[in-house]
C-alpha cells in the first residue's frame, strides 16, 4: 500500500516538475547538471522560454526529456519539435537522444509512448510529437498547427537558424494560454527572431543564459584549446563558449561593433570634416520599399531622408529639388547620384530638367563596371565595400537612424568564383518579404565616383 501511496505521489511531482520526470522516471542524474535543471523548472514554469548558450551545455537532453514529459503528462498535446539547423542534425542528435532515454525509463512509462521515425504518438491518447523540418518551404503547414482544446508545444533548437517566414506563419497558433514555445541554441546571428527575443522582444520572453565555461559537461581542456585557437576576443568564442551574440557574423559585410562605434561617436570625439559633399537618391515605388536620400560630406553622413511606400516621381523630384534650392550654392552637394533602375529611371528623365546651380545629376546602375573587377564583381558591389571601409575607419560620424543601421549589420558578402567580391543581399530581402535594403543602397552610392556618366 505505501508503495502504491509513493508511487501516486512520485507521478504527481513528475508531472508538475520535468526535472524531477528525469531523476524518477528515466533515471537521469540530472541534479549534477544545474543549467539543465533550471531550463526544464522555467519551461514548466513561465512556458515561453529563449535560452542562449555555448556548447555542451545539454540542450539536447533537456529537449528530448520535454518531448517525453510533454507526451506522458500531457497526453492530447500536439508537440512541433524542430530546429534551425539541418534536416540530418534530427535525426543523429535529437532522435536517438529520445530513444536512449525512453529506453532507461519505467516499462509503465515506456508502454505510454509508440516511437517511429516521424512521429512520438502517445499509445492511449490523442497526443503526438511530430518531427518537423524548418526547410519546409509550405507556409501553410506551420499556419496549419492547432490545438486549442489541449495545448500545443514548439520546441525550437538551433534557434538563430530558425526561417522568420515560420516564425511569422505560427503567430496564429501560440497565442492561447495551453502553450509552450521553448527556443535554444548558439546565438549565431544578428538577426531573425531568435536575435529580437533576447533584444526588441526581451519583455515577451523568459530568457536565459549559459556560458560553457560554468557547465559541468564543458571539459576544462576542451575550453583551453579553443581559447588558444579562436582567441577570446573572436565571435567565436563569444559564441560558442561564452554564449554571446557576435560582434559580427562571419560573413557580414560591417560589423555590428564598427556601426556601433560610428554611431555612439557622433556625440563624442570625432570632429566632421568638409570634405566631398554628396547626395544619392535611391527611388522607389514599390510598396514594402522606401525612397531614401542620404547626405554625405566628408566623415559624417549627416542625414538619412526617407519616403515610405509608394511615391509619384514628378513628387519625389519636386521634394529633392526643394531641399537643394533651400540650401546657399556653397552649401550645396557637387553630386546627387540617382539610382536609375526601375523607378529611378522616370526620376533620372525628370532631373534631366533641373538646373540647380552648383550640382551635378549623376545616374547610376547597379550593374555598372566596377572600377577593379579582379576586387568587385560590379559597381553595386565596390560601393558597398567602400561603404565597409568607410565605417571601419573608425573616424566617421554616421546619424543615429535604426533602420540604416539594422540594413548594414545584417548585409552580407560572398566570393564569386572568379575571386571578387559580391555584396549579397539575397538573405536579407528573404528575412523582409522581398523589400529591399534601400537606406544601405542609398548610403552606400554616396561612395560611387562617376566616370563620364552624367546627366546634367
């Protein structure tokens, strides 16, 4: 009879705590391990949880002993348990992990779970896990996910790597109080979801934080010899070890330390030089897309002028104009560079009747030779790359502007097989619903050196 009085109350503390579900039923040892421990108390406890580590931390552990509480004490819940990372990364880390424990557990809780390669099913419930590949291109399959009756479980590894467009489409669904979201990983990226709960959206979440130098799983040695290799001052560390975001991605175009520096100084020790004065207009009508006119002279890119959405071109000529005849001759830019693609190209006819004493019109075209094609694939990709070295100088005062700012730290670059360079938007019109990094284009034509191009 005690027995049985134990047992009641031992599956009474398993269902309400899942550290205690991997002590008692599957036999973890789990209380050696207090970063583990405290991630699966706060899941149970605040239900929408972000946690951002190094490695060898135990994420995988704690996300296979949630899928099997979830299915065990939650028997009609429907668990998501997907990741950011690669379809194969499931299937040799988070599976396997699942099977290893539920072999170790009681036969009274194993018989509750039937395993197969797609699914977890709970054997006499409704409650499944699926397992779910974030490569899923069909928008709908996410929107598609509902419990309302009894509760839904996203569990997010690899989080940085998770696609924004799935993060959107699933809105709908974790809005209801029988809801769990748990995302976990290597805060890799600048950007994406996963980077807004740890910063824009910190007050919707229950965040956490783990260092490998403080788990008990993290070999001493294993840290020394990455210190040695990556430095500590490296992303990787940061990353890697300390849990960090990076200061930069790997592949980024500027880094997020040097925008910073540029924009911190703007009230501080760098004095604005008169050098070339400039302006460069990059047009558009599109909706999701902005007109943005950005100022330059010498050091200091003084204004970054923006017009949301859909504009007429006689109107967008009109507003430059204007802003050119308030200003002394002397005072006036010598160049306006107008990007000439799409509605750039109505905007360039126009200009072609102005005269404005004391500045040129100059067209300019993405796709235009660059000044060294062995270094830059095109003129789209040089201005970029003088934007970059414009920025890393250190000795530039760049106006506080969030949008200008978030463009250029999330821009990347790659090599072209010919050994240049390429300024890769892709990424980030993907991450944005295909709208275009406009206040970065703008600001980095201000970089372009006419040949014989004019248009007035």
């Amino acid at each position: 009879m005690n027995n049985d009085i134990q047992l009641l109350q031992d599956l009474n503390d398993m269902e309400e705590d899942p550290a205690v579900f991997a002590h008692l039923g599957l036999g973890i040892d789990i209380y050696k391990y207090p970063q583990q421990v405290q991630m699966l108390k706060d899941v149970a406890k605040y239900r929408k949880v972000a946690i951002r580590s190094g490695h060898k931390i135990g994420k995988t552990t704690v996300f296979s002993i949630l899928t099997l509480w979830f299915m065990i004490f939650r028997p009609n819940m429907t668990v998501i348990l997907t990741s950011g990372g690669k379809q194969p990364q499931m299937n040799t880390g988070i599976k396997p992990e699942i099977r290893k424990w539920l072999a170790k557990a009681d036969y009274f809780l194993q018989s509750m779970v039937d395993f197969s390669e797609t699914k977890i099913k709970q054997t006499h419930y409704d409650g499944f896990t699926e397992f779910r590949s974030s490569t899923l291109n069909a928008v709908e399959a996410w929107q598609g996910t509902h419990n309302d009756e009894y509760g839904l479980a996203f569990l997010i590894d690899e989080g940085s790597g998770f696609p924004n467009i799935h993060w959107d489409a699933i809105q709908g669904s974790i809005q209801g109080e029988a809801v769990y979201v748990v995302v976990a990983g290597n805060p890799v990226r600048l950007s994406g979801f996963f980077f807004d709960a740890f910063h824009n959206d910190r007050s919707l979440w229950h965040l956490l934080h783990f260092s490998s130098l403080d788990s008990p799983r993290c070999n001493k040695e294993w840290q020394k010899k990455k210190l040695k290799i990556w430095g500590k001052d490296s992303s990787e560390y940061r990353v890697k070890i300390l849990g960090e975001f990076p200061l930069q991605e790997s592949d980024s175009l500027i880094s997020y330390e040097d925008f910073e520096y540029a924009t911190e100084k703007a009230n501080d020790e760098v004095e604005p030089n008169l050098g070339e004065h400039v302006w460069a207009l990059d047009p558009s009508d599109m909706g999701n897309d902005e007109s943005v006119l950005t100022k330059r002279r010498g050091n200091h890119i003084y204004e970054v002028w923006v017009k949301k959405g859909k504009v007429k071109s006689p109107v967008l000529v009109g507003d430059v104009i204007a802003q050119l005849w308030a200003l002394k001759i002397e005072d006036r830019p010598k160049f306006v560079i107008v990007d000439a693609v799409g509605m750039g190209g109505p905007v360039t006819d126009f200009l072609e009747f102005q005269n404005v004493p004391g500045v040129t019109f100059v067209t300019f075209k993405a796709n235009y030779r660059s000044a060294d094609p062995a270094k830059w694939k095109m003129a789209k990709d040089e201005i970029g790359f003088k934007f970059k070295e414009f920025v890393e100088s250190r000795e530039v005062i760049i106006t506080d502007d969030d949008g200008l700012f978030s463009q250029a730290v999330t821009i990347k670059y790659k090599h072209h097989p010919d050994g240049s360079k390429i300024v890769d938007k892709d990424g980030w019109k993907k991450a944005n619903k295909g709208a275009s990094p406009d206040r970065f284009d703008s600001a980095s034509m201000t970089f372009y050196k006419p040949p014989t191009i004019y248009i007035a």
